[in-house]
C-alpha cells in the first residue's frame, strides 16, 4: 500500500529532490542575492507557476497550449483589481474629477465604478478570484473544445488566437482594465506597503512556500489513479474511451488546473511587481512560458522550475548585454531542446544519474586514472 | 419502427454508407444472452463496421441497435461501455507504458469520472479482482511487466482481462487469435469458453478452425449483408457461401 509519505513526496528520491528545491529557494537564493535580484527571481518563480500549470496540461495530459498567458493574466487582473481600487480611495484620489475610482477610468471621462470592478473591492472575493476566474474560463473553452475531440496543432492555435483576443481587449478598452499602461501604481494590500523590502522578502517566501507546496499536490494527484488516467490517455486515447471514460473530463480537468496554477502565479506576480499590462497577457509570454517548461523537461515537476529559472536568468543576463540577440538566441534555444533533448533538463539529468551511477562507482573501486569524470554530478548547479 | 426483444443486443434495419457506399445494408442481427456469436466474411464484409457501431465508434446513416431494449445509437462512447458493452479492437490496444497490474486496474469500472478517479484508492477488493482475471488470462506472473515487453499474444490476453475487469455482459472481440500461436489459440478458445458464461461474446475471426471449436452460432457478412446464418456446420455446406467466402 502505498503510504501518504510515498505519494505526495515521492518516496525517498522524491525526498532528495524536494529538500534539494527547498534549499536553492529558501536558503541558496536569498543568501546569495540582495533584495533586487531577490524579487526578479520571485517575479521568475511566479511565471513557474505556469511552467508547473503546462507540465500537467502538455507533459502529462499530452495538450499543448499556446495560450497560458490569458490565465496568468486573468488571475493577475483579478489581483491588481483589488490592489488598485485600495490605491484609489477618495482621500488619494480627491483631485480627480470623480473621487474614488482608479486613475485610468478618469482619464477615460468614466464616472462610476463599473459593476464587474465592485466585488473587487473585497479581499477574500479577489483571492478566490484569481483561482476561480481562469480555472472557469479554461472550463468554457475546454468543454468547448474538448468535447468536440479538438486537439493537437488545431487547440494550440486556437489557444494562441484567445490570448492575442484577451491582450487586444484589455489594450482596447482603457477605461475599464487601464489599457496598454494596465495596472499600475499599486501600493498597499490591506494597508500593508507591499514596496517594502521587508513586503518584498515576505512575498518572496510565500511564492517559494506556495509553489512547493503546489508541487507536492501535484505529486499526490499524480501517484493515484489520475497519473495512470492520464498516461493511459497519452498512450491509447480510443482503448481509455471504450474502457468507459469520458476522456474530455480529463482534459478538461488538467486544462482548468493549469489554468488556476497559472492564475495563482499571476496574483503573485503582481504582488511583488506591483503592476499588470496586457503585455504580459498576449502571445509572445505564453510562448515564452511553454519554452520554460521544455527547457526544463515538459514531463518533470522540478525540470519546470529549474527551467524557468535558467531561462529567465539568461534572458536578464543577455538582454541587458546584448538585447537584440536575445529572441534569437530564445528561438534557437528552444528549437535545440525540442529536437536535441525532448525531455529538458530533467532528461539531461536522468541521463547523467543512470550513466553517472555505475561511473562513480567504478571510479571508487578501480581508483581512476583521470578523476575528470567525477565533475559530470556537479552540472546539476546549473540547474538552479 | 423497432421492436422491444428478449435479446440481448438486437440490431435492426442498421445501415450505413460512406459516400454513397454502403459498408452496412438494412442488416438485422440478435445475439441471445449466454451465446457466443462469430461473425465470419471476407475483407470488406462490413464485420468491424458493425462492431464499430455498437460501440458508438461509427455513427449508423440509418437502424436502431437494441441492448437490453435501450437505444445505443446516438449515446456517447464512455456510457455504451457503462451500459455493458466490451470492445476489443484489431491491434491489440493495451497501455504501453502501464504494467499489466495497472492496465488491469485502470479498467475497473470504479472511479471513471474526474473526481472518482482523484478519490479512487487501490482496496483489496481491486487487488484480488486483479489477480483473478490476471489468473483467467494467463498473465499472473506478469503482474508486473510493462505492457509494452508482452509478446504479440500476451497483449491480446491483457485486453481481453481489461474487458472483463468491466465485467461487460456483451463483449466483442475483433480477431482477438490474429497472430497467435497454435498453443495460444488453443489457450484462447477455453478462454473464451469459460469467459461466456453469464455474457454473450461476438467474434470476428478468420480462422475457420477456430471458429468451429467456440462458435454455438455463425454469421457470415457479404457486402454489408447476411448471407448465412446458422451452426457451423450448416454455414460450411451453404454453396454461396462456399462461393465467396471458403472456396471449393
């Protein structure tokens, strides 16, 4: 039988790799970074999120979206709704022409609240939100296109046409979601400065305490039945149906669980940026984000992470250098991971544990030569 | 149009055409409970066209397919399975990537939808209901083994345990000795002796031996339509059918 420790850990190997995670994000990283770098990695990890949301729609449900973005977005909307209606009480607001209502709708000659903002104004209401509203969004579409057996080449387009239509409304409608600028100025959650050093160290903790713990949930679902369902789906989608199952549930499942990781990312993501804008909603971030996840191994929890991190750290570190090079060089990347290593990272790294195995262990009987061979485990520092 | 039966499954007037050709022509075909049916032709005969259909794989253009005197045409897949109705495809369709326990387990009709399956726990009833079919196929010592490493026959086996973890009361099995061995065959045809009982089975098979050793009844399809039925020996004396079908 397996135990509970067994599942939602994944036994002993499983142990290593969550203790391993724990330590790069909650002692490694903050140890070795001031504060600024600290919150670029929070606003990475934030987009992991989503990684995490496409390991189970593309890696295990075999799914691939081009359209993540539209959730990270929905669920960061939701978030920096609630955010702006605090910054714009009347006392801050007073010089605008109608007192109380965010900036951007006075500019916009708009006089009153619209009634989709209202609930905003609660906290536990916008929190729910950014679960519930992309999880029931990628419920909709997912019925829709499920059901009807869309799926391959034809679901990822249409995933993409959807974000392209959400970042053309958001821009086009200024007076009700802030337009292109989106969101900004965002200041206090409940009061509490959310600028702060000392906010931004918090949100960073609760974005790495947030993301493991959606890992081992995912660990948990993943070792049930469900891991089987869905391996069985990926390897005989036909023999799953005349077994009695109802295989669009399923996707439509993984398509909302993604969709509620990735609004969860969204909401952090605010939270330590302190803004949203459409374009982090459109086509080029959702794409963005599913390189992440190949770059880490499209099937591996962890690989999502470790990619997503590698990923966004080139991509500071190259595009303040040499910024004209950098889509190229993302492009390129991805092409090599897709064709060279289709597992990512997470592929590399099973390959070196079971060649590096019996290496090390002949190193230590035999007594080597050239030691050289021993540095292969250490490439695993790149991961992180 | 149709009427209500005592058989079992009761396929009447079922036709249907691909672009104007009919694949399946105004055929009736009742299968009684506790029978073990084999329906025999040559290629093009229309015989997994309408195993297609009763398992909702194909839509008929016209007829009704009566199980249980419920309606099949026009329900979703997953709730003709539900209903009791077992298919076993050409190829054998197993999961590659699942050990043969776990093929098994996914099969057991508990825990289909999204929230049963989240909620579902591997009980001793599962395991025991496991082992014994894996017993009945002849794969309890494969328990273990990754789909993808059984040989060509094994394979055939596990689907057939996969349908009966479902406990279907119509199983249909399409060529299921197609590459066997003859000790395989042999295997297979007590298999499916024992596996009838309380069920009715319908078999598309080539291999007229075999036929003549399961069969109780036999029909056999030409251009989409019967052109015999009876016990084996009366089929093998029809002189159509000798025509063209079993040859001189």
């Amino acid at each position: 039988m397996q135990t509970v420790f067994d599942r939602v850990l994944g036994g002993k190997a499983g142990l290593v790799k969550i203790a391993i995670m724990a330590l790069v994000l909650f002692v490694l990283l903050p140890g070795c970074l001031d504060i600024f770098r600290l919150n670029l990695v929070g606003k990475y990890l934030t987009y992991a999120f989503v990684a995490l949301g496409l390991v189970w729609l593309w890696g295990k449900g075999g799914v691939l979206s081009l359209g993540q973005g539209v959730f990270f977005g929905l669920g960061g909307y939701c978030m920096a709704m609630f955010l702006k209606l605090e910054a714009s009480d009347p006392i801050t607001t007073k010089i605008q022409s109608t007192p109380g209502i965010p900036d951007f709708m006075d500019w916009n000659q708009i006089t009153h609240l619209p009634a989709f903002w209202v609930p905003f104004k609660s906290l536990p209401f916008s929190l729910i939100a950014v679960v519930i509203v992309p999880a029931a969004v990628a419920f909709i579409l997912g019925v829709a296109m499920f059901k009807r057996r869309v799926g391959g080449v034809y679901f990822a387009v249409i995933t993409q046409a959807i974000a392209l239509i959400l970042s053309l409304g958001i821009d086009g409608n200024q007076g009700y979601t802030g337009g292109r600028n989106g969101i900004t100025d965002l200041r206090t959650l409940l009061g509490w400065d959310i600028r702060s050093k000392h906010a931004q160290y918090v949100l960073y903790f609760t974005t790495c305490a947030l993301l493991l713990l959606a890992i081992l949930v995912s660990q948990w679902l993943l070792s049930g039945k469900m891991g089987k369902m869905l391996l069985a789906m990926r390897d005989r989608e036909d023999r799953v149906r005349f077994s009695g199952y109802d295989v669009s549930a399923f996707k439509v499942f993984t398509f909302c669980l993604a969709a509620a990781l990735s609004g969860i990312g969204g909401a952090l993501f605010v939270l330590q940026v302190g803004f949203i804008s459409p374009s982090l909603v459109g086509i080029v971030p959702s794409i963005e984000m599913v390189i992440f996840a190949a770059v880490g191994g499209k099937s591996s929890l962890y690989g999502a992470i470790y990619g997503t991190l590698l990923v966004n750290t080139g991509k500071s570190l190259f595009s303040e250098t040499f910024p004209q090079l950098w889509l190229f060089l993302m492009g390129g990347l991805f092409i090599a991971v897709v064709v060279l290593f289709p597992n990512g990272l997470a592929g590399i790294w099973t390959v070196i544990c079971k060649k590096g195995g019996p290496l090390l262990k002949r190193l230590k009987t035999e007594q080597p030569l050239d030691p050289s061979p021993i540095s292969t485990p250490i490439t695993k520092g790149q991961n992180s | 149009m149709s009427s209500n039966t005592n058989f079992l499954l009761a396929i009447e007037d079922l036709t249907v055409s691909f672009d104007g050709f009919k694949a399946v022509d105004s055929l009736n075909l009742y299968i009684d409970k506790n029978e073990l049916r084999v329906i025999i032709g040559p290629n093009g005969a229309g015989k997994t066209t309408v195993l297609d259909m009763v398992c909702g794989k194909t839509r008929p253009t016209e007829g009704s397919i009566k199980f249980k005197d419920r309606e099949l045409v026009g329900m979703a897949e997953h709730k003709i399975v539900q209903a009791g109705v077992g298919r076993k495809f050409q190829t054998p369709s197993i999961y590659e990537n699942l050990t043969v326990f776990e093929n098994l387990e996914v099969s057991y009709p508990k825990g289909r939808t999204v929230f049963g399956c989240l909620a579902f726990e591997r009980s001793e009833e599962v395991i025991s209901r496991i082992q014994k079919v894996a017993q009945e196929i002849f794969l309890d010592g494969y328990l273990e083994v990754e789909g993808a490493f059984l040989s060509h026959g094994q394979k055939q086996w596990l689907e057939i345990g996969m349908l009966l973890m479902q406990e279907p009361e119509l199983i249909m099995l399409d060529e299921p000795v197609a590459g066997m061995s003859s000790s395989e065959r042999e295997q297979t045809a007590e298999l499916l002796k024992r596996i009838c009982k309380g069920r009715s089975i319908i078999i598309i098979e080539h291999d007229m031996e075999f036929v003549s050793r399961i069969a109780h009844k036999v029909t056999v399809l030409h251009l989409g339509k019967i052109l015999a039925e009876g016990t084996m020996q009366e089929v093998q004396n029809n002189p159509s059918v000798i025509d063209v079908y079993l040859g001189h």
